[in-house]
C-alpha cells in the first residue's frame, strides 16, 4: 500500500541511543528502538524529527549536548537513505533524492548553560528547532512539572529573540501556561507545540487548552499529536479513537491545516495498541478515512508540517551533507 509522506516532529531515539551506544538506529535487533530507518522507509517516511533530550540523572551541561550532536552524525545522517533537513532546499532535495529528511531539535536548553553563542554553534550544526525547557525549570523558563508555574526568565526572553532571528523554531510543548503565554506575545515567528493534545478531551497539563490551540491557529502555528498514552486518555486503555478525538477537537477549533504528528516513538515505554512505531503509523491513516478527507489526512500526516517547514526554515543551509 502506498502511503501519503510522513512527518513525525517529535522522537527520542537520539536520547536512547546516548544511554546505550550499542543500539544501532539502521538494523536493530535487540528490539529495544520504535524508530528505525527501515521502519521510517517503510512508513514513507519523509521528515522525522530527532529531539536532544538529555535525561535527567545526567550532567546539565554542553557535554552531552554535544555527545548526542555526534550520534546524530554518526548514527543517523551516516545513513545513505537520510538527509540532514536544515533549510526548505534541503526538504525538495530530500524529496528528489528519495531520501528521508533528518530534522534536528532540541528539547530543554538545559546543557546551553546560559550561553548563547553554545545556541549559535548549535544551529551551525543544524539544530532547527527548540523547545526551551523539559518538565522542570532551568535557566530559560519553567517546564510544565514546575511547582512554581512560572514563566519565561530575562535570559530566556533573549532566548526567544535570537531563535526568532536564527531561524531557529520555538516549540512549546513542555512550557507551563505561563511560559506559553509569554512566549506567544515575544515571538515575531509562529511556533509549535511539537508533541501535545487537546486538554478538553485529556485534561492531562502537558495537552494545551482550547484557547492555546486558538493561539497556535491565529499565529499559523502547527500542533503535533503525539500518541503518549496518557496524553491521550485519563483513564482505561488509549485506543487509535481516542488519537481521532484529538484530531477532531483541533478541527472543530478551526485547525485541520495546523495539525501534524509528534509520536514520541522512544520516549515512551507503553505505547497505544496498533500506535508502537513508525512502522504502525499509517494505520492511523486508515482510521481517519471514514471521517476525513484524503487531503485532510494527507495535510495531517505530512503536508501541513512540510508547509510550515518550507515557510519557515531559512531558506539555504549553511552547509550541507
Ligand atoms: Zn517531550
């Protein structure tokens, strides 16, 4: 079966490999990997999202930054069938070339340090997206956990700015209200929330409310659903429904061309039935089919994120590989 182009803006199979570098992104036999490149390949895939995610028993600093900056070229990018995505040329040119596109991001300034030309030299490297913290606080602004709820720090402010004028998307997903809020007002570029649901439908506070997916609408922002169980639903088993409750929500809300996916595939250890790789995605695909347009679902799954990408990445890279 022929699939429409898939775009996943959010995994943590960079985090995975970091803990365990025996783990082979190409050929995984351990099992122990939802994304590979065989299971992109054979989900048509054609961008997928690599998150920097350092966990939290490891040190706050550049190091493993840089550490998962390497893996990414070493294990991901080494792979013929993938292309690093850095600009909106790169995109076509993956395209023509049948090759995956490789989207690097970031999620949790935590390891920057307080240090903004460590910010620059990560885009030099092809890091084209950033979320500013993860669950907790750190020196840019409060995660979603934080029980103080606050907001965005000076420094974070200046954070904000130098990624609107790099070129660099904003990404919400882990911010609490607060930080959401004041993030909206401060950036000149629409942003994204790449991994979040709907907290109408799960009122779960990593899900955004109905007036933040306004927001993300009026900006042309994009909304990634992700398929974490328990962003999906509060309680009993999440099922491929439950994912379509999401989606519908956003369209009601006006949002069917700001949708897009953000499956946390590795960063999760239960995974929805049908919904464990990229292997499996489509088969959302085929759910939708009864109450979505094939356009629909095709902006859904691919059209709507590449869109955003185009408009918004610079518009040649630095380099390329
Ligand atoms: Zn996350």
């Amino acid at each position: 079966m022929k699939h429409d182009p898939l775009v996943d803006f959010h995994c943590d199979v960079l985090s995975k490999l970091l803990g365990d570098e025996s783990l082979s992104f190409d050929n995984d036999p351990t099992g122990k990997l939802d994304v590979t490149y065989e299971r992109l390949a054979q989900a048509g895939g054609c961008i997928q999202a690599f998150a920097i995610y350092i966990p939290e028993h490891m040190e706050r600093g550049l190091r493993p930054v840089l550490r998962s900056v390497d893996l990414f070229y070493r294990s991901i990018l080494s792979h013929p069938g993938i292309k690093l995505i850095c600009s909106a040329r790169d995109i076509n040119e993956a395209q023509q070339a049948g090759r995956i596109g490789a989207l690097l991001t970031l999620e949790g300034v935590d390891g920057l340090q307080e240090d903004f030309s460590a910010l620059r030299v990560l885009f030099h490297l092809g890091v084209r997206s950033i979320g500013l913290t993860w669950n907790h606080a750190n020196w840019a602004a409060d995660g979603v956990l934080e029980p103080r709820q606050g907001g965005l720090t000076g420094k974070g402010r200046r954070l904000v700015k130098l990624c609107n004028e790099l070129g660099i998307l904003l990404d919400v997903s882990h911010l609490t209200d607060k930080g959401f809020w004041e993030l909206a007002d401060l950036s000149s570029k629409p942003f994204i929330a790449s991994h979040s649901n709907s907290r109408a439908i799960c009122d779960h506070p990593r899900n955004l409310t109905d007036d933040q997916i306004r927001a993300i609408i009026a900006v042309d922002g994009r909304i990634g659903i992700t398929f974490v169980p328990w962003f999906v639903r509060k309680s009993g088993e999440a099922t491929v429904t439950d994912v379509i409750r999401h989606i519908e929500n956003v369209c009601e809300l006006g949002g069917a061309s700001h949708l897009m996916l953000g499956s946390d595939y590795d960063g999760i250890d239960s995974h929805i039935a049908g919904l464990s790789h990229p292997g499996e995605t489509p088969r959302l695909a085929e759910a939708m089919q009864p109450y979505y347009t094939d356009e629909q679902i095709a902006g859904f799954f691919g059209k709507n994120a590449i869109q955003f990408l185009e408009s918004h990445l610079p518009s040649n890279s630095s380099h390329s590989i």
